[in-house]
C-alpha cells in the first residue's frame, strides 16, 4: 500500500506541470477568442465540412510561431486520414498532409451529429 501511494504521489508531481500547462494554454486560447485574435472553432468545422469530404475527428488549436492555428483531422469515406492546417484568425488554409478530398460545387454535406442524439 505504500508503494503504491508513492508511485501515485510521484505520478501526482510529474503530471502537474503538464496540467498548469494545458490550462495556461486554454486560458491563451480564450483570451484570444475573445480579443478577436482567432475565430471560433465552430465557425471554421462549418466551412471545413463543406470544403472537404469526410468526418472530422479531432481538432487542435496550437500557437505555431506566434500564429494561432487549428490543426484539423479529417476521417473520409475510403478510411484515408488527412489533416489540414487553418490559421486560426482568417480560416486561411496554411497546409495539408495526407490524400485531402475537397467536395465538388453543389456536392450535399451531411449533418453533424448532435451531442443530444448519443
């Protein structure tokens, strides 16, 4: 029993700066949304779903070289995963990786699904 509240209270302290970090960084974050200095992330999965085929499954937001951007991972149909880069004030796309499917004009986008409906 003593081992074990040792290995937890060692775990306890590696993972607090790791905590302190990630709430420094959602605090940046909000401050920044609420400056005006990034658009919100809602916003930005409205247009990507219409832009580009596919689910997205995750997605970031990263302060890269003192630009805001959202680094987004999109799962289409085929299963091929690819991830776009948006700068995160002006949607802008910066870059991509993977086999990026873009919708074709007048293509249907399929509705989000709710939280509710889970």
């Amino acid at each position: 029993m003593r081992r074990l509240l040792s290995l937890l209270a060692v775990f306890a302290i590696l993972a607090a700066p790791v905590a302190a970090q990630e709430r420094r960084d959602h605090e940046r974050a909000r401050a920044a949304m609420e400056a005006g200095q990034i658009r919100p992330l809602s916003e930005l999965l409205t247009e990507v779903e219409r832009r580009f085929r596919g689910r997205v499954i995750e997605a970031e937001l990263e302060l890269e070289d003192g630009v805001w951007q959202y680094e987004i991972k999109i799962l289409p149909s085929n299963g091929r995963l690819f991830t776009i880069e948006l700068d995160a004030a002006t949607g802008a796309l910066i870059r991509s990786r993977g086999p990026v499917q873009e919708r074709s004009s007048g293509e249907a986008v399929m509705p989000r699904p709710s939280a509710a409906k889970r």
